[in-house]
C-alpha cells in the first residue's frame, strides 16, 4: 500500500501476499495436510525453495527423509499394480531380449578398445554439444535392430551423458 506521496506504508510490500507467508496458512498445509513443500509449491506457482525458506522463517520443523518415505504412496502392490505378472515377452517395453547379450559384449576388452578409439576419433568431445564431460560411445542406430551394426565404427558416436539421455528420450 502507498500513501498519497507513492511511498509505500510501514509493514506493507511492494508484491501481493502470498498465503504462505503466513505462519498459520503453512502450518495447516504442511503439518495438518500432510502436504510436501514441493506440493505446496507447486500450487502456489512458486519454487519449493520459497516454501522451505517460509518454513524454517516461522520454526516449523521439516519433516524428516524417514518419515517422509513411511508416508509416501508407492503404488499399487502385488496383483492390483498393472505391471503384475508382466516381464519378458509381457512387459511392454520388451526389445528382444539381448539385454545378457549386450552386457557380455560390453564387458570384453574388445569393446572397451573400440570405445576408446572412438572417443579418440571423436576428439573427447561431445560431437552434438561439445562438452568433454561424461562422454558416452552412443550407437547411431539402435543394438537391437542392427546387430551387423553393433561394432561398426560409422555406427558409433561420442555424446556426453546429457545428449545421450535427450536422443534416448526421442527429443533429438
């Protein structure tokens, strides 16, 4: 609030008030509703960092790791969770069943020597950002679909961790 002047009023702010600046608001949505800071955050349209701040601001205690995980909701259990029963062929994201295939192969020497000369190839660098950190050899078409491809240098490319997540993921 403002006086006639512009000047805002002793005890006022400049930004509308937000519910969680008030220790009586927060306390029933944290202790009383159980809700997390994340949560709460999140439908207040603002960082959980905001909440955690007001929190500790007006001394009321964070729930500890244990007791959050002894709350949280896991899921479904046993027969009553969709995925009951499905592994293998089942399971949705089946792909060939290569996975003992794969891991056997990586774990000779010669993969590891290939690995290396492509990174050497590759400059030690990530080829989609450049970046030299927590470098990956990534198969430029996929394992399981092209076995004649699997050790093929023109099949195979240096990315860091973070681009090889974003290419798995499908947003190229």
């Amino acid at each position: 609030m403002r006086n006639k002047n512009g000047q805002f009023l002793k005890g006022t702010h400049w930004r509308p008030e937000k519910p969680y600046w008030q220790k009586g608001w927060l306390y029933n949505e944290y202790i009383t509703n159980f809700k997390s800071a994340g949560r709460i955050a999140n439908e207040q349209g603002c960082k959980e960092n905001n909440i955690l701040y007001f929190l500790k601001k007006h001394g009321i205690k964070c729930r500890s790791i244990k007791n959050i995980r002894s709350n949280k909701h896991w899921g479904l259990s046993g027969d009553k969770n969709g995925m009951y029963g499905r592994y293998g062929k089942l399971n949705p994201n089946w792909d060939g069943g290569h996975s003992p295939e794969r891991q056997s192969k990586y774990a000779r020497s010669a993969w590891k020597i290939l690995a290396k000369s492509i990174l050497a190839r590759d400059g030690f660098s990530c080829k989609k950002c450049g970046s030299d950190k927590k470098l990956n050899v990534h198969h430029i078409k996929k394992w399981s679909r092209y076995p004649k491809l699997r050790f093929t240098p023109s099949n195979l490319l240096t990315v860091c961790e973070v681009c090889h997540r974003e290419i798995h993921s499908g947003r190229k």
